[in-house]
C-alpha cells in the first residue's frame, strides 16, 4: 500500500477554484485533452443537491513508457472510472478510482480539498491511497500510479494557473 499527498498553490480564492474551475467544463475539456493530453475524457453524469455534487467521470490517461511486466499485465488500452462527491459544507472531494484493468486488485481513494492562503489565493491538497495486490508486480504497479498522480498533478498545477490569468479569475 501507497500513501501519497499532492499539494499546489493556485492564484485563485477556494470558491472560484471548486466553482469556476474544478467542475468547469471547459476548464477540464481543457486540461484533461489539451494539456495532459489524454485520449478521452467524459463525464457520464453529474448530479446536484443542496449538500453535494456527484460526478462520474470516464477517462483514458496517456501513457508513457512502462516496465515490461506492468506493460504485458496491463497492456494497451488502460482507462478508468473516477467516481467523486464534494460536500458543500466541508469543501472535500472523496473519490474512489476503478481502473478498468484489474479492478478486482486495485484501490484508489483520495480526498482533494483547498485551504485559504489569503485573498485571491488557495492550496489545493490531494491525499490518496494506492493498494495493488497482483502478485510480484503489486509495488511496482502501486508505484506507477503515484509517480503518474504527481505527474499529472504537477502539470494540472500549471495548467491551472495559467488557466486563471488568462480567464481573469
């Protein structure tokens, strides 16, 4: 098992942050196609109430170059399921990660939240667990995946920033 916590400063207040961009549309159109340049992103549904938002969302990562036993394990094709509630009250996103290979092995689960850094500024904090339990290949596999979050993290960060300044946000 894997522990892993991403944090990033965003030049935007929390409420912009979770309004304007996180469940922006364009804003993930955007980051998830264009600058991590995933194949497919899809949010198949989305749904509201007063005290949460829930989303689900398909998506097929770009992949890079992989350890020749992860590669004949996994093969082509990875993809995964993201399913996600943010509470309204404590401004938490949970989310649980179903890879659409070995997910019978496989658990990922985070918490994304922000915390005020002062006017129009906030950090974003990422804590997630990583368990893989495939035989000989669990650690190495868990591995990949942190190293891949905070790959995509990292580049979403910039992204993100960018993203502000040009909106004006």
């Amino acid at each position: 098992m894997a522990d892993i916590r991403i944090e990033h400063v965003y030049e935007c207040d929390q409420e912009v942050f979770w309004r304007e961009i996180f469940f922006s549309e364009e804003y993930n159109r955007r980051l998830f196609r264009d600058a991590l340049e995933f194949p497919s992103f899809n949010v198949v549904s989305q749904t509201e109430t007063d005290a949460e938002l829930r989303r689900t969302v398909e998506v097929t990562p770009k992949l890079g170059d992989m350890p020749g036993a992860l590669k004949k394990l996994i093969g082509d094709n990875l993809g995964y399921r993201d399913d996600g509630v943010f509470d309204k009250r404590t401004k938490k996103f949970r989310t649980r990660i179903t890879p659409n290979k070995l997910a019978d092995k496989t658990t990922i689960e985070g918490t994304m939240w922000t915390e005020p850094l002062g006017e129009r500024r906030c950090k974003r904090v990422f804590e997630c667990r990583v368990e893989s339990r495939v035989f000989g290949v669990g650690g190495l596999l868990e591995k990949r995946v942190i190293d891949d979050l905070q790959t995509s993290y990292s580049k979403a960060a910039q992204f993100t920033n960018a993203y502000v300044k040009e909106k004006g946000l």
